[in-house]
C-alpha cells in the first residue's frame, strides 16, 4: 500500500532538474514565529505589543526566508506586489511629519503581511494544513476568551509596560494612548447617549473581533473536521454555541453579515456536492446561532443601538467625502487617511478597507487592492479538502467585510494565511496529505 502511493506520488510531481534537487534537500522553516504570533497573542496585547510584535517576528521570518536561499512565489503574486509599489508611491502625498509617521507605520504593517504569506507559503512542510488550521483554532479561542472578559469585567482597564516607557506627548495621541492602555469593552461612559459596552479584548476595537471571529470560524469548522476522532473535537463542539454568548452582545451587525454569508456559502457549495451530513451539520450551527439571537434579543438591542445614534448617516456621508475629495487627487490618494470635513465625523479613509485603500492610495491602488482579493478567491474555489473549502470562505467573507470593517492587520493577515494555504502547489499538497 505505501509502496503503490509512493509511485503515485512520483507519477503525478514534475521530475526534478538538478539544481530543484539542490533545493528539495532544504531545511523546513521553523513552526515557531508562525505560532507565537497567534498563541502568544494575549501577551503581546498585555505587554501592549500587540500591534508591533507581528512585525518584528515577521523579521524573524523573512530572516529564516532570506537564510533558506530561495523564495518561491505562487502565479498571481505579482498582483500584490504592484499594490505594494503603489502604495510606497503615494508616500509622496505626505505633508505632515505626523501624518509621514501614519503612514510608515500602516506600511510596515502591510509588508508584515506580505512576509507572512511567503513564509506560509514556503513552510510546506512544517506548516501543514491541519497544524495551520490547530494553530489559528487556538486564536479563535483566545479570542472568545477576550469577549467572555469583556462580558463579565466591561470597565476592565490595563496599563501595560508599554504606558510607563513611553513620553507623554506620545501618550496624548489616541492610537498611542488605546495600545498603551488597553480596555477590554468599547464604552464611552462619557458619552451623551449611553450603549450597551461590547467586548473588544484582545483588539482595540469591536469591529476588530467580530472581523477575526467570523473569519476563523469556517477554519474552527475546518479543523472539526480533521480531529473528528479525537476529544478535541468535543471541546469545540461544546466551544462553539458557548463562543456566540460575547459574540452576539457585541451587537455587530457587520460580523452578523459576514458570519451569515460564510454559512450560507458553505451551505450551497455542499449542497451542490451532494454532501448532506456535512449540510445537516451546517443546518443545526444555524439553529444554534438563530436560538442565541433570540435568547440574547439582539435584534431588538440593535435596533435600539441604532435608534440611539447615526452611525449609518456617518458612513454614508464619510463614504461619500472619501469619493468625491479622492476625485480631487484620484492617482496616488493621499498617502493616509485625513480629518473629515464634517465636524464630529470620523477621519476620511477609516470605517471600512476599500475605502482606506481608496482615500490613501487613489483608484489605481484600490483595483489592485480588491484584484489580488479576487484573484484569491478564485484561485481558492477548486480545492475541496477541509481548510481550503474554509480558506476559501474566509477569503469571500474578507472581501464582504472590506465594505465597513478595516482589514489591517489580523484580516488582512488571515486573508493572506488563507490565500498562501490554497495557492501551494496541488502535488505537494497531495504528499503531505497522503504521508501523514
């Protein structure tokens, strides 16, 4: 039996040429900077380096890379590295010292991710499917275990080491002060109309978790899958209907979309394959979630949130200042996103992907954008085995929530992590799955 699977391994990879043997000899790239970035996430947030640690063990990685002596690439790749260039061309809208720094900082960010989609898309052989997949199931839990924290202690405040090393004049700005002092609720008690806090941790922002929650979701199914036999299956089977407690009390409505269109994309892609007991599965996961928005009332309690503030007048007028101020500089943008021109609004170029894209680095770089987005997506529907067929849906739920939610950086690097898993070549694919 080994002996027939190995010639059918042999008959379906190209042979290699001697300089490709030279390389197949190769060390595996280490396991270990993929698996702290996510394991270790809730020490990073403490330490208030969460928003820096992936960058620095990026570099780690892209070091491991570098030292590996060949770095391979999937076709479609250069699709993102002219956004990559675009983006770097837009620095010359800069026109503040501050706003400079801004856009440094995001750009490191978008390089990080990149780093960790080359890095996954060589670690083949450490960073197996079922291994990514284990790693990022972690992540999802960790994650419930931030909003359950935001549940039970809303006004829960941390000053991290971060806050005692830094000056005061860098503690004045926002983004600095919110990483150096870390809430585990969004809630303004001074605010003029009162909400409900919705749990946050270990992100700066609701709309950072439900944005994570819903895209791990399909790989926590994904990965059922795969340790069906096993007790950990037991405990997520038991994790997930407890997960939707600080999931539907975040009241985000963005996260209930996404969440709703991976269910129903999953739901028609195996209705078509004919698999019903994977459907029925995916049937009684609807239940679950109907019977928690019941219990919780949390179509009433949007309802009221929504009543009690104008947060879908402010999009749609934001949306349409980004439109119309890109048209005045519709090429290169303007490099980071700007004060609104409406007092009291958010800054032009927040409040969803597309249109930080769109206001930071103008027309040509939000087609590149949202291109390498669809070229993932399609280059992720032929694979049908478990992380894939979840990749896939991450991807597409990525894309439905770059509308309102920005990306940058766990989403944008879970739509990369998605994409490196799906793009890896078919055959080695086919060994690591048949020699395990």
């Amino acid at each position: 039996m080994q002996a027939a699977t190995a010639q059918a391994i042999a008959r379906r990879s190209p042979r290699l040429t001697a300089p490709d043997q030279q390389f197949s000899h190769r060390p595996a790239l280490p396991r270990w900077p993929f698996t702290t970035m996510f394991v270790l996430f809730p020490i990073w947030w403490i330490l208030g380096l969460a928003e820096s640690a992936w960058t620095v063990l990026a570099v780690a990685m892209l070091f491991y890379l570098v030292r590996r002596r060949r770095i391979e690439v999937p076709r479609g790749f250069g699709l993102w590295l002219l956004f990559l260039v675009w983006m770097c061309c837009s620095v010359i809208e800069m026109d503040s010292a501050g706003r400079l720094l801004g856009f440094l900082y995001r750009a490191s960010l978008y390089f990080t991710i990149t780093v960790i989609f080359l890095y996954v898309y060589n670690a083949r052989k450490s960073l197996t499917p079922r291994y990514i997949a284990g790693v990022l199931t972690a992540f999802w839990l960790v994650i419930v275990l931030g909003g359950y924290v935001g549940v039970f202690f809303p006004l829960l405040s941390i000053n991290t080491p971060l806050y005692y090393l830094l000056p005061k004049s860098l503690l004045s700005n926002e983004l600095v002060s919110e990483m150096a002092v870390r809430r585990v609720t969004q809630f303004d008690p001074s605010s003029y109309v009162q909400n409900d806090p919705r749990p946050s941790a270990p992100f700066l922002y609701t709309n950072g978790w439900g944005n994570a929650y819903s895209m791990l979701m399909p790989v926590v199914v994904a990965y059922m899958s795969m340790v069906r036999r096993q007790r950990r299956f037991w405990w997520l089977v038991v994790a997930i209907p407890v997960s939707l407690v600080p999931a539907l009390l975040t009241l985000d409505r963005g996260m209930l979309l996404g969440l709703g269109v991976a269910i129903a994309y999953v739901a028609v892609r195996l209705l078509i394959k004919g698999r019903i007991r994977a459907l029925l599965g995916i049937l009684v996961l609807v239940v679950v979630v109907g019977a928690g928005i019941s219990v919780f009332a949390v179509d009433q309690r949007i309802a009221s949130r929504v009543d009690t503030s104008s947060t879908n007048q402010v999009r749609v007028s934001l949306y349409q200042e980004t439109v119309e101020r890109t048209l005045a500089s519709p090429v290169f943008g303007y490099g980071a996103p700007r004060p609104s021109e409406t007092a009291g609004s958010p800054s032009v170029g927040t409040q969803g992907q597309l249109w930080q894209v769109i206001f930071s680095f103008g027309f040509p770089g939000a087609a590149l954008f949202m291109g390498w987005l669809i070229w993932a997506y399609f280059r992720s529907l032929r694979p049908w085995d478990p992380l894939s067929v979840a990749s896939n849906t991450a991807i597409l739920v990525a894309f439905v929530e770059s509308f309102y939610y920005g990306l940058l950086t766990t989403g944008l690097a879970l739509v990369m992590i998605a994409a490196a898993v799906t793009m890896r070549p078919t055959d080695e694919l086919f060994e690591e799955k048949s020699l395990r």
